[in-house]
C-alpha cells in the first residue's frame, strides 16, 4: 500500500511538474513587448548560420533609468546575407530602365476580392483634372499627362506602385503560410512519454519555434507597412503630376495630394466638389473687385513737367513767321585748300 501511495504521489507531482513546465516554456514572449527576447533570438541565429553581429555598446547599468531601457528596441546589427546582396546589386547598373516584376514571379502572389482591384491593376485617373490637361486636339481620352515632365513622374509613379502592389501580395502569402505553420506545430501527444530532461529540450525547441514564428510575424507586419506607404508615395507623385500644370493653389493643390486615397481611383471622389467651390470662391472675389465706378474716387494724378513732344529732324517743318534766309547767288561755297591752288595755276 505504501509503495502504491508512493506511485500515485510521484505521478501526481509529475503531472503538475508538466503542467508548470507546459505554462512556464510552451507560452512564447510577445514580440512586441520583450526586445530583449528578440535580440537574444537574433544573436543566436547569427551564430549558428555565422553571420557577424555588431552588439551594442551602451550599458543598462543605470540605477536610475536601467528598467525604461529595457522597453527599447535593440542596438543590435547584423552582417547583410552575401547572397542577398548580390541580387540586390544587379538593379544597381541601370536604376532608370530597370524592368519590372517577372510575369512568373507576379502569377505566384495572386488576390481575389470585390475591394482588391487595387492590387491587379493602376488606379485610372477619375477627375476634371484629367480633362483639362488632355491635348485639345485629341479626340479620345489619354490615361497619362500630356505634359512631357508630367508624363515622366507619372511612369515612375507607375512602376513604384507596381513594386508596392506585388510586395503587400508576397507579404499576404507569407503570413498565411507562418500561420500554417503555427498551427501543424502542435506539441505531440508522445512527448509524455519521454523521459522528463529530454522532454524539457522538446518543450523548449518548441517555445522556441513558436516564438520565431511570432517575430517573423511581426517582421511581416513592419513590411507591410513600408509597402503601404510606399504605395501611397506612387499615389502622391501620380496626383502631383497631374496636377503640376493646374491653375489653383499651392494650398489647392498641396489638399488634393494629400486627399485620403479609396482604391478605386487616383484621386478622391470629393476631389471635383473641392475644385468646384475654388472656382466659386475666385468667381465671388472677382465679382466684388472694383470695376471703375463711383463708389470709389479716382486717384489724382501725380504732377508731372510738361514738355515738348519730340519730333525727328526730317519731319519738322520751318515756320511761316520766321523769315527765310536765302543765299546768295554770289555766294562761293568753301573749297579745300589744295583745290582752289590747282584752279588758279591751270588759269
């Protein structure tokens, strides 16, 4: 009996053990909250793929402040992949004419839904701005500015949001496949069986895993909003050349760029109500200018010397009043010198 009790009583402590190991290792941190967890992950994945990081140098030893920074994000700095690089480099010999995303690699990263056009295809400009910067002589619509340099910041718009569209696709698929992941990593009903020290390296593997998963999660979340802000910064420059050459504002124009952006169109539906009162707004103040009547009195000249109006030499006329002096009929024009000397020795 005593040997039974014994039993039951090592079972039950095992069993609460496991239960305190299960609560203690299997809850992974939160990424958000513990960088220190993530920079310890970083440094370990560092090393065992021999990757060089630089540690910070600064020191929590602070009595004062030394738990405010441990809320910090960390200083820590790791060596960029080689491999990487290198592909990085290969856009680096032609940024100008560099050519877009693969039609193979796009057909991997596909999106359904009623609101994801947005994704697929270029917001086609949906406002009276795009008439009235269209050639006149043209008889059909064009989708780009008819200006050369506009046009110009139109197409690097273009390729920016192409870019931005295809990485917030890829960053779809991937956060879809780390929760995937997340979810087949469930702790196996055999790791009971284990004996209990290699059962505590499976279950620490195993926090381990899930809180890698976390952190790329959250990796995942800072690149999807760089892509989105890179998106709306093609939006903004398409909007600015459109709207470079339009006669309003610098306030006007600075609203319109800065209009929130609804997926549907380049520029937003309260765009045209907007310009419509501008031109309201110009047509009141010119209407209440002062047009020459005689609520206002007319200002007084500036005093001034009054002289004669000049006329050129061969357009005057001799007055009538002025007696004319004629010449002579006796009357030798001057010679030169040497002249009148040959006349008189010839005679």
């Amino acid at each position: 009996m005593e040997a039974e009790s014994q039993a039951s009583h090592r079972s039950t402590l095992s069993k609460s053990r496991h239960s305190e190991t299960e609560l203690t290792d299997t809850q992974p941190t939160t990424p958000l909250e513990d960088f220190k967890s993530y920079s310890q992950l970083v440094h370990k994945i560092a090393q065992v793929m021999g990757l060089q990081v630089q540690l910070p140098t600064t020191s929590d030893s602070c009595k004062f402040f030394g738990h405010l920074n441990k809320s910090k994000p960390p200083q820590l700095k790791m060596a960029f992949i080689p491999s990487m690089l290198d592909r990085e480099k290969e856009a680096w010999a032609k940024p100008s004419s560099n050519p877009l995303i693969p039609r193979r690699s796009d057909n991997l990263y596909k999106t359904h839904g009623d609101s994801m056009d947005f994704l697929t295809k270029h917001p086609l400009p949906n406002s009276v701005i795009v008439d009235a910067n269209q050639n006149r002589g043209r008889s059909h619509s064009n989708t780009t500015p008819s200006n050369k340099e506009a046009r110009k910041l139109d197409l690097i718009g273009r390729r920016h949001y192409s870019l931005a569209s295809f990485s917030l696709r890829a960053l779809n698929y991937l956060c879809a496949m780390e929760a995937y992941t997340r979810h087949i990593l469930t702790f196996p009903a055999f790791m009971d069986l284990l004996p209990e020290v290699h059962r505590l390296k499976a279950q620490a593997s195993y926090s381990e895993v899930l809180s890698l998963i976390d952190h790329q999660m959250i990796t995942y979340l800072h690149l999807t909003d760089a892509a989105s802000k890179q998106l709306t910064t093609a939006i903004h420059l398409r909007r600015h050349a459109w709207l470079r050459t339009a006669n309003i504002t610098e306030d006007a124009r600075n609203r319109i760029e800065d209009s929130p952006f609804d997926g549907e169109g380049l520029f937003a539906t309260s765009t045209d109500a907007s310009l419509d009162n501008i031109q309201k707004i110009r047509k009141a103040a010119k209407s209440y200018t002062y047009q020459g009547g005689t609520s206002q009195p007319a200002s007084r000249p500036t005093p001034q010397t009054w002289r004669r109006p000049y006329t050129p030499v061969h357009q005057r006329t001799q007055s009538r009043y002025r007696p004319q002096y004629h010449q002579s009929p006796y009357h030798r024009t001057a010679q030169p010198q040497r002249q009148r000397q040959q006349q008189q020795s010839v005679r």
